[in-house]
C-alpha cells in the first residue's frame, strides 16, 4: 500500500505516512499478538497532544522527544542533541551564578551579560542562589526536560 499524497510505501497497519504525515484512512489490518496489545501506549493526555509525531517504525503517535517507539521499538533520532545537565547547571548556580555563568551554560548569552553587569549589586548572585536551588530541587525531572524548560 502507497501514500495517496506523497506515493511512499506503507508498512502494514501504519495509521500515519512517516514521509509526509498524512493520516491513512483505511489501515491495512494486520492481526496483533495478545503480547504486543497489552504493551500499547496507554491514551495521550490532552496536555501532550501537541507534541506528539508519528514513530517512523509503525505510524503510532509519540512524544517528540522518545528516543525509541514503545510499541515496535523503531530509533527515532528526536531526542536533543545538546543536553544540558540538571545538576551542573545547579552547581553552577550556587557557586558562580552571581556572574550568569549558568545561563552562558545553559545558552541563554543575553541573560548571562545582563548578569555581569549587574554583578556588583549582588541581585544576580541572590537570583542565581534561587536558581540554583530550583534546578537541584527538581530531582524528577530528566536532563532533557531541564534542558527543554530553562535552556530553550
């Protein structure tokens, strides 16, 4: 079976075309083992139905940043490439945050020089302390959430 829109070949029981992400509208049917129906992703939450694309293994959609497909366990290749960590931004934060050199870390440059220029108030250095608390604290959170949430 083909896309109708772009032609690319479809894999049996693809939903979505993983070439250009048209929705199929009739699947081919193709019968599932009871052992991969229980593993399936469980329904996606309203909350995360925006950053949802389709796996290029099966056409299932998943988050934008699953490294593999939870269902037919295709690489996906979406994770980012420069992941910051979590806790040396924290450290960086408590230790030398009063010159932003936590956010040149993290690649935030503009808020980095507004640090350094206000240093000598020490304003800096009490926000980077709570940064820096905040960014140790947040011990659920993984290094690519962190980086998609302060350094984005």
């Amino acid at each position: 079976m083909n896309c109708e829109t772009c032609g690319a070949g479809l894999k049996p029981g693809a939903t979505r075309c993983v070439k250009c992400g048209t929705s199929i509208a009739s699947p081919v049917a193709t019968p599932v083992p009871p052992s991969v129906a229980q593993t399936q992703a469980p329904p996606v939450h309203p909350h995360y139905a925006g950053q949802q694309v389709p796996c290029p293994g099966c056409g299932t959609m998943i988050h934008v940043s699953a490294m593999s497909c939870p269902r037919c366990g295709a690489v996906t290749g979406s994770a980012p490439a420069n992941v910051k960590s979590r806790v040396t931004a924290g450290i960086l934060a408590l230790l030398l945050g009063g010159l932003g050199v936590h956010k040149f870390y993290c690649g935030k440059i503009a808020w980095g020089v507004v640090y350094l220029l206000f240093f000598w108030t020490y304003i800096p250095a009490l926000v980077a302390f709570i940064e820096g608390i905040i960014y140790l604290s947040s011990t659920r959170m993984s290094d690519a959430e962190f980086t998609q949430k302060y350094c984005g």
